[in-house]
C-alpha cells in the first residue's frame, strides 16, 4: 500500500477521515483529516513515494521532519503534531488551520476586505507576527529556505502561522541534479526553494555555487518580499533575486494594490541587500520595528504582546517522543519520555508508551509496565481510556482472561474508539489458551518433561521412576506408562506425540504413546543424558556424558550415526523432522560451552557456534564460561546462547549464521527450553527465582510465570515449550506439572498519541499557573498558608499542572505548615539493580533532607548519591575495616559514619572528601550511635567499653568500661545526657553459644563510674535501644515486644507486643520524627502506638508480617514492605493509600525522608528503588474568615 493516495472519504486505521486533498504537488500530497477519537481536524503531509524511494532519501526526509518535530510549539508556527509512519511512508500530521493561506487570501481578496486603514493594519499586523514565527525558528537553529505566502496560514481571527518548516531542505536534496519541470510555476517549490521568493544566494546555489552558504539572512529576503506581495497583490518577480528592483518599479509606477508606506519600504530596502550580512540582524529586531511603524503610521499602538514558545508539558513531549521513536531518535525519545514524568509522574500516555517501549527493548518486564499502567489509572489517569491501554498491553502478553474483561469495559465507554474495537476483535479471534495443573505424580518431584509440537499431548516423568502421559485439561493421565523405576533424567516426543523416548539410568528407553507399550531398545552405550526425536519419529538421537552422539532407526534399531560431539557432557539435543540434521549443545561446568550442527548421514559437524572471547589464559583466548548457558530448538534449525559477559545470541543452524545478538542480563540460569521458531525461550533459575518467558531475537521479557504458579512452587525442576512457543511445561516439586501459555507476539498494543494543544493555549495556561505559583509564594511568605494552599489547589486544578513538579514543590514548603491529607502520587524515580555490587543484606542510609544517599559494597566502597537524579557522584576507597555493616549521616548530614565488617568506623565527608578512621587498641568495635544533633556518636568495642566522641574532630569526651563483654547496642538520648547499651555480661560470650541471661542493658550518664540502673537478661543479643524524644523513656525492643522503661527511675512502664519479621538490625520498631508515635510489626499487620503511654492508636492490616517498614516523620503515614509488595498507609484512617511494585525478592530496608516526599527502598536481591510522594495538604481556615 506504500503508493496508495488517500482518498476523501476513507478512514485510515479507523481512526484517520480524510476530508480532502488540500494540496497536491510534485512533491507530495496534504490531506486535512478529522482524528476521530479527539474530533479534532489535522493537516496530514506525505512525500511522494518516489522521494523516501531509498534509505538516504527516506532518512533526509524523516531528518527534516524531525526539525519541525524538535521546533516545538509556538503561537505563530504552525505545531507539527507528530509523525507517523503509515503504509510504509513517513507522515507529517500536523495543527489544522482553518482560515487557509495567505497565498489564497492575496489571490481571492479576503486579505484586502474593509477600508484603506484596515487592510494596512491587517498586512502590518501579518508582517508582525510572521516575523515573530520565523524568529522562533531562527532561535532555534533552524532556518526556513522556503519562506512564501503558501506557507504562511492564517486563522479566521488573524493570527498568522508560518509552517512547513524543515522539508525545504528535503525538496532541496531529493532534487539535486534534477532540472525544474518545463511550465513548473514560479511560485511553486523545486529544489528547495521557489524562484518567485529565492534570494540571490538561494539562486546561486541553485545555479550550481557550492561556495554558497545559506544563512538566516535567506529567511529575511524571502520574507520581505512576501511582505510586498500583500501590498502589491501579486508575487512582485517571476525570480525573487529581482524583488528588490521591482519593489523601486512598483513604488515608481503606483501599480501597487495597497500603496506601501515610505517608512515600509525603507525597512524592506534594508532586507533586500545583495550582501546577506548587510540585511537587519534577525526577525526580532524586525517584528519591534514594523511594530514600532505601525503606531506611527496609524496612530495607535499594535495590539499583539510579544509572544513567548510554549513549555510542553506531558502530552506535547509524549508526542514529540513518539515522532523521534519513529524518527529512529530513540535516546533523544527516552529523554523526552523523562521530562514527561518529571512533570507528571502518572501522565497515562507517557507510562504506557514509555512502559511499552522499554518492554519491547528487554529494559522491563511486562508485569512492571502493567504495575505501572494500574498506578497512573488510579491516580486518576483516566479510568475508561486506562481500561483500553490495559487491555492492549494484557492482550500483547496473552493474558487474555484480563485482557477480555479490560477490553469490553473500554469498548462499552467508548464504542467509536477503532483501537479498542480492533484489539477486542483479536480477543475474540483468538482460542481458548491451554492452562493446566497436573498432580499425578504422587509427592514425587517432576524431574523431566517433553511435549508435543500442538501442545496437546505433554510426558512427564519424576524422580521415583514414574512415567505418564497425560493431556492438559484432564484430570486423569492418558496412560500410566511405569509406576516406578529408576529416576527419568530426560524426556523426548516426535511431532504428533505418538512416538516416546526416555532417559533413565543412563539408558534410551522407547514408547509407543498411542498404545502404551515399551518398544525394543537399541543397542546402546550406557551414560546417555538427553535424548531427541525427530519430528516424523523414525528417528531417535541421544547425548552422553562425554559428548559422544549417537542416531538411530526408531523402527530397527540401526545405527544411523555415531560422533564425538562435544569435550563435555551434552546438555541440549534435536533433531530435524526428517532425521537428517542434529542440533547439540554443552553447557555449564566443565563443558566446552558450544553448539554444533551435525550432518547425520555424513557424520560430520556442519557448523560451530563459540562464545565471544573474555580474556586469554596462557596466551589464548578464553571463550566458554561456566556460567553460560544455551539451548536448541526441537527441529534442530536453531539455538539460543546467552553468554557470562555477552550476548544474547541466536544462532540459525541450517545458515550457520548469527540471526541476532542483543544484551541480556540473565543470572544463575539453570534451565532453558526454546521454541522451534527460535523467539520464544523459557528460563529458570536456581534459588526459587523467576520462571520467565523471553522472546530471544530482542531479550524482551514476555511474561514472569512463577507469579501464577500452584502454591508452594519455589523452583521448577524441568521445562519444555511447544513448537510455536505458545504453551510451557513445568515439572515442579511435590509431584506436580503446570501448563502455561506464553505470548506469540502476533498483536502489538498500539502506541497512545495524546491530543495535541495549540500554543496560545498551552502559553495562557503557563502564565495562569505561573502566577498562581507566585501569589502562593508571596502569600506563603506573609504567613497566610491557607490562602497560599488555595492559591497551589487552583493550580493542581489546571489541566496537565496537576502533578507538576513545582506544584509539588510547593506543597512540600507550604505543607510544613498543614496537615497532611491526600496522597496525590508516588512513583519511582529510578532502579539500580545492584547484583555483585552492594553488601549482602544492602547497606544503606538517607539523609534526613532525602537528597543524599549512601550504600556500600561487600568490596568494602562506600557510593554517595544523588537521590533525586539518581547519579552515584562519588564513591569512597575501601580503605581499611572491610565493608559496611551500618552507615549514618551526622553533623547536618555532612558527614558520612561508616561501622565496618573489620571493626572499624571510618568517617568519610561529603564536604572535602577527607577520612578518618576510628580503631580500638582493646578491641574490634562492635556499636555506635549518635545523637540526633549529629555532633557526638557513642562507640562501643568487643571488650565491653565505651567511648564519646564529638564530631566531626573526633576527640574522646568520655571513656568507660560498661560490660565484661561485647557490647551489641547503643543509643545517645537528645540532649546527650544520657546513654544506654547492650552488652554480654563476660568475654567468654564472644565464644561460646549465648544465652538470653548473658546479655545485659545499662543506663548511663557519660562521666559517671556506675551505671544509674541496670535491667538484668535474659535479653536478646539482637535487642535495640532507642530514647524517646524527650529523653525520659528508654525502648528496649526484642524480637515479641518493646518494652519502655522510666530512664529516672529504671521502672518498667509498659509493653507493646509484636511479632518481628527481622531481616535487619532497624527493623523492629520505627519511630516518627517527634517520637510521639512509634511502629512496630505484628503477624499480618503494622501496630501504630503512642510513646507516650503505648496505647496502639492504629493497627494497620498487611497482607503478610512486613519486614521492611517505615513512620513517616509526622506520623500521618507509614511504609510497608512485605515480601516483594510495597504499601504506603494513612494511619489516621487505616487505609491503603497505594501498592508500589517493581522489587523482585524480598524487601529488606524502608527509608523516609523527613517531609515525606523520598523513600529509599532495598531488598535481598541487591535491588534499590528509589521513590517520589507528592502530598496536599488541609489547613485550618484564617482567622476572620
């Protein structure tokens, strides 16, 4: 369809109603069509296919139309939409002016209607703001070449747009060399310009000077003499070079329509200097002098302000992203994607578009993009329209039961919606997906599996030797083929499912699955590992320990081949449906870590596939890894390999040749099975890790199985996958066999163009919020915080404000001094998956102001970061004491206290860089705390002593010896008068198993010789301390309970019970900022407490006991982390206030900033979120009103 013409009347994609061909030239076509979702008119401009006919002109083309895309939008250009490639061409749409050309205005009449004085102020005022357009261009780098009254439009209340910026330069390639058209009209473009509005240095490069530069000075005289065209009537010259000569005639001879004023012409004289340097320097300095003309000559002044550009905001850049995606400018288009969350962390486009493509470049999962499309919906991102995005990215996943129901809900909302049809319709084309558990194995695990090439027949078999055939759906196996044996290490079926071999003992054992029935063995060696079919079943292949191959006939037992494959054991093996090719791989420990194509009537190896090169050893080359891994396809024609430190490759076996190789970021890979058609491979990995579904030819991640597996399946013991990698066999533990389907990729969810703004309207709309922002400012700093909130809720009521970042700003300074009330977003800032990096737990501290991280690495490296960019802007030398065991901000969050695995503490600042280590001569140190101030941090030692620093000098204040042993705990109250610690009440501890009696907490004055109390054990050697706000309660929180005790007295006040779920040395309890509420863990919930008297004023009900968790400095909020789920809470009402997901093992830490906007989030695998809250706020009303 690539040369088809639209036609008026036609609706393209269902979405596109052609109108009309507004014009059609050499070059190409433009169509006004109606948007039919919006009802929203556009021009639509398509180059002729003979000029995008090769990849150098198509890329010019798409190059040039990318410079309208990137001029952005402003009130006197006409704004570029997007493009769109349709039918294989590149499509221009673009804003839809209704009042038609300036071109037609001078030819019909129109722009000389009314009296003398009116048509004069019309053409001053034309002149004015087309200077204005073209100044906007010009400010941008980019010059027009193409200025003409054609490409000037005009709107029925007067406003002038210039457009067709940028494809004058593709004309100008596309038709180099290339003689104009005999008759071609003088005012129509060739070559990149038209010969009735070319300047001098325009037609000397046309006459062949390449010593030609064209400058914005071209822009100028074409301008002009589009100026005196409106006086004239008419273009002035057939060839623009002559405009300024006939300019002196038509003033000499009065033939002008209108008569140009003297000071006009004096100015236009200036533009039609031969010299380009010599013309008026840039189009704002023209605008203010027209500007300046036209009150002296009609004698009032021009009404028009000065213009500004519009600031995109989430739409226009989700737009504009989607055009440079289009244009090939993927990085320049995830830049774009940023800025858009920037500005609206849940703007619904630019989640699923950005989220869309990162899914299809392998950079997220699809169960991540649709955590986050869910996010955006509920945060009021458009519930009927969020349905459709839904629905298509489900039905992309072949998560078709959700996809159905999500797809009819967007259909009955919006039934003219021709995506939403589209996609409802491939829901209802599609059959019933296979999905199925099996349990018939008795308890014993799934050790091997095999499935026919439909899907519809699969074998298992387990460890106890037991063997069945069974259909997926039924209840019952199809046949019980041995109820026990020796363990089945490898399965294999032909095409159809009727021929059946198995590899138990070490021995190829064959089945007729039709009947049930064992058929004769061939003679064979024993040590055989895996097995292969071919697909017609005549032949049967199997691979041993040592890498030899062996091929027979399935009917006779004849030898058909026998060859030394591989220097290690043979991990994956196929054979084609005649039997005439084999396909083997060796994988993992010792193996060689290659693919080998075989010819089997020959014997001989066809082609070799060997990793990438990583390092030499004696001089070579390395090329294999233990932890690469690969697999081959059923059919023998391909195999897939993912390299340690490599590739992600796939390898066509028949060719020989590499078909793709993208980046993967695969782990611990335990087993593979790959589809016939070579995209679809199936992974699982060791450690009860993700079960994941990938299309190999890009490494994007299809669909994450473990999360819809039967309970209990922590790791999968077998994969198989059907030939058009549609449907996965899982053999689990306990006896049991899953089916699942995977996606095909036949439907791609299509991507969302947000309804383009015009420019007046996105500038009236800044200048609103732009003064609302002010006036809560000047009324913030008068103190008037509940007028200054109304002024910031005003603002959040504007269109595409709602969640801007200066409005979220501005809560935060304004709430300080509110209650806090609504959770308006949260959403991720970024990832950093930290796999071999960070400690193992993480180790990681926020500043209290949320804008400086640090977290360390088992290396012994601490990484300071920007939280809010997230960019790591300095790392620490390991130094000495090894790696981090607890890192904390001091000294107003300058300074960086680091307790390390060694015993050490080393002192690093964020101001010089500089470092100090802290050591003991008595011993390894053990604990420290330090006071909120942050000027005095308590270290404790191995031997049980104790010393005050200040900071940061770091001179000793106070030594004493408070225990016979380790001491395990510390705390500092407020004001440094106080100290309490944990300790073992003799050295031996250290040595010897500890008992709860053995630990013993203390409570000091720094200076004194004797403890003021002591509360003997048993206590717990993980047990934390902690002084209330005040100073005059000490927490001692244990694994079942806090417990406060009276710091004058030593009594006990009370006790509030819990279950912790530790993961952690802070997880036990977490205290609000002004310590009047604490938190602590409970089975299935989080217990919010007063401090005060320990009454739980909240209990907030948690699916499962968190383990990370987090009180928000006022206490109006909480974190939880269960698992991998995180939740945020309002604890006045109990309520969750919204589930973040993205973490992929369990959660380990929860970190706050103090006004609530950052969380830092950390789990076991190595994975750090980082994560923004914006919140509003309620304020009590101003007295007087």
């Amino acid at each position: 369809m690539a040369g088809q013409e639209w036609a008026p009347g036609e609706v393209v994609l269902g979405l596109y109603e052609v109108l009309g061909v507004v014009h059609s030239g050499g070059m190409g076509v433009v169509h006004r069509v109606r948007h039919r979702g919006w009802q929203v008119d556009m021009a639509v401009k398509t180059p002729r296919p003979m000029y995008v006919r090769n990849p150098e002109d198509r890329r010019l083309f798409e190059a040039e139309a990318g410079t309208w895309v990137d001029l952005g939008l402003h009130p006197h250009t006409v704004g570029c939409a997007y493009v769109r490639t349709i039918d294989d061409l590149p499509r221009v749409f673009a804003e839809w002016v209704d009042g038609g050309s300036l071109a037609q205005a001078v030819d019909g009449g129109q722009l000389y209607e009314g009296g003398p004085e009116a048509v004069l102020a019309r053409i001053l005022d034309i002149a004015v703001q087309t200077a204005w357009g073209l100044a906007h261009a010009h400010e941008a780098g980019l010059v027009h070449q193409d200025v003409k009254s054609a490409n000037v439009m005009l709107e029925p209340d007067g406003t002038a747009k210039v457009t067709d910026f940028g494809l004058a330069r593709a004309r100008s390639a596309s038709e180099i060399g290339e003689a104009p058209p005999s008759g071609l009209p003088a005012t129509v473009s060739f070559g990149g310009m038209t010969r009735a509005y070319c300047s001098p240095e325009q037609a000397a490069a046309a006459a062949g000077d390449r010593g030609v530069r064209l400058t914005a000075a071209t822009d100028v005289w074409s301008w002009a003499v589009t100026v005196l065209e409106m006086f004239a009537g008419r273009p002035p010259a057939r060839r623009g070079q002559a405009a300024g000569e006939a300019m002196e005639a038509l003033l000499r001879g009065g033939g002008a329509r209108v008569p140009v004023p003297p000071a006009v012409a004096a100015l236009l004289r200036q533009c039609f200097d031969v010299d380009p340097a010599a013309r008026p320097d840039g189009f704002g300095e023209l605008a203010a002098a027209l500007a300046e003309l036209y009150r002296e000559i009609l004698g009032v002044p021009y009404g028009r302000p000065v213009p500004r550009a519009a600031r995109l905001l989430s739409d226009g850049l989700s737009n504009h992203a989607l055009s440079l995606l289009d244009l090939g400018r993927t990085e320049e288009a995830e830049e774009l994607w940023r800025r858009a969350l920037g500005t609206d962390p849940y703007h619904l486009p630019s989640v699923y578009n950005f989220g869309l493509y990162r899914w299809r470049a392998a950079q997220e999962t699809g169960e991540e993009l649709v955590a986050d499309l869910e996010a955006a919906v509920a945060a009021g991102g458009g519930a009927a329209h969020g349905a459709f995005l839904l629905g298509a990215v489900q039905l992309e996943r072949h998560e078709d039961e959700r996809a159905g129901e999500l797809l009819r809900e967007a259909v009955a909302a919006d039934p003219a919606s021709a995506d939403a049809a589209e996609a409802l319709a491939e829901w209802e084309r599609r059959p019933p997906r296979v999905r199925a558990d099996f349990d018939g194995h008795k308890g014993k695990d799934v050790s091997a599996v095999a499935v026919s090439a439909d899907g519809g027949l699969v074998l298992s078999g387990d460890r106890a030797g037991r063997l069945l055939l069974w259909e997926p759906g039924r209840s019952r196996p199809r046949r019980t083929l041995t109820r026990s044996g020796e363990r089945v290490d490898g399965l294999a079926m032909d095409a159809a499912g009727a021929l059946g071999a198995a590899v138990r003992g070490g021995v190829v054992e064959l089945w007729d699955l039709g009947r049930g029935r064992r058929l004769p063995s061939p003679p064979q060696h024993a040590g055989a590992v895996v097995v292969a079919v071919s697909g017609d079943g005549r032949y049967v292949a199997a691979g041993y320990r040592r890498g030899l191959i062996r091929v027979w006939e399935a009917g006779g037992g004849r030898v058909v081949a026998t060859v030394q494959g591989h220097t290690g054991s043979v991990t994956s093996l196929a054979l084609s449906e005649d039997g005439r090719r084999a396909l083997s791989a060796s994988f993992g420990g010792e193996h060689d870590c290659t693919v080998r194509a075989w010819d089997v009537p020959g014997g001989t190896c066809a082609a070799t596939l060997i990793g990438p090169a990583r390092g030499t050893l004696h001089g070579r080359p390395v090329h294999s890894s233990p932890m690469d891994t690969g697999a081959v396809s059923p059919d023998a024609r391909y195999a897939v390999a993912a390299w340690s430190q490599g590739p992600l490759t796939v390898w066509d076996a028949r060719r020989g040749a590499v078909v793709s190789e993208v980046p993967h970021a695969w782990r611990f890979v335990e087993s593979m099975a790959l589809a016939t058609a070579a995209r679809t491979v199936l992974t699982s990995a060791d450690s009860g890790t993700e079960v994941q579904a990938w299309d190999a030819s890009t490494g994007r991640c299809l669909r994450v199985l473990d999360r819809d597996l039967p309970p209990g399946a922590h790791w999968v013991e077998a994969l198989g996958v059907s030939a058009d990698g549609g449907v996965a066999v899982l053999g689990l533990p306990g006896g049991r066999v899953a089916v699942r389907p995977v996606p095909t990729g036949e439907y791609r969810a299509p991507w969302c163009y947000a309804r383009p703004r015009a420019a007046g309207e996105l500038t009236r709309a800044d200048e609103v919020f732009r003064e609302l922002m002010e006036r809560a400012d000047e009324l913030a700093a008068q103190g008037r915080y509940p007028a200054a909130a109304e002024a910031l809720r005003t603002a959040q009521g504007m269109p595409g404000f709602d969640r801007h970042p200066a409005l979220r700003s501005a809560w935060a300074r304004v709430g300080e001094h509110g209650r806090r009330s609504t959770l308006l977003s949260a959403s991720p800032l970024y990832f950093y998956d930290a796999d071999q990096v960070f400690t193992q737990p993480p180790t990681a501290a926020l500043r209290e102001d949320g804008r400086v991280a640090a977290t360390g690495r088992w290396t012994g490296e601490v990484d300071v970061w920007d939280v809010a960019a997230g960019e790591r802007w300095h790392t620490f030398d390991p130094g000495e004491g090894g790696s981090a065991r607890d890192i904390r901000f001091a000294v107003n969050g300058m300074l960086l206290l680091v307790l390390t695995s060694a015993g050490t503490i080393r002192q690093l600042s964020l101001e010089t860089g500089g470092k100090r280590l802290f050591t003991d001569e008595t011993g390894a140190l053990t604990a420290f705390a330090v006071n909120p101030a942050g000027d005095r941090i308590l270290i404790g030692d191995v031997t049980g002593t104790l010393r005050l620093r200040d900071l940061p000098a770091g001179r000793i204040l106070h030594t004493w010896r408070a225990h016979g042993g380790r001491v395990r705990a510390v705390a500092l109250s407020r004001d440094g008068r106080y100290a309490a610690t944990l300790g073992a009440t003799r050295p031996e501890a250290d040595r010897s198993p500890v008992s709860a009696d053995e630990n013993e907490v203390q409570l000091w004055r720094p200076g004194a010789d004797r403890p003021a109390w002591t509360l003997p054990g048993p206590v717990s050697m993980d047990t934390r301390l902690d002084f209330s706000a005040d100073g005059r309660t000490l927490f001692v929180s244990q694994s079942l309970s806090v417990a406060a005790w009276d710091v004058g007295t030593g009594e006990f006040r009370y006790a509030v019970r819990g279950q912790a779920a530790r993961t952690s040395d802070e997880t036990d309890v977490a205290f609000g900022g002004d310590g009047r509420l604490a938190a602590t863990p409970d089975r299935e919930s989080l217990r919010v407490w007063e401090t005060a008297t320990g009454e739980v004023v909240r209990t907030l009900a948690v699916p499962g006991t968190p383990n990370a968790f987090a009180l928000s400095a006022d206490g109006s909020f909480a974190v939880t982390g269960t698992d991998r789920l995180l939740q945020i809470w309002d604890v006045r009402s109990g309520r969750c206030l919204r589930t973040l997901e993205g973490h992929r093992t369990r959660l380990h830490r929860a970190l706050l900033s103090r006004d609530g906007t950052m969380l830092l989030t950390t789990d076991l695998g190595s994975g750090m979120w980082v994560w923004e809250m914006a919140w509003g706020f309620d304020f009590p009303p101003e007295p007087g009103t």
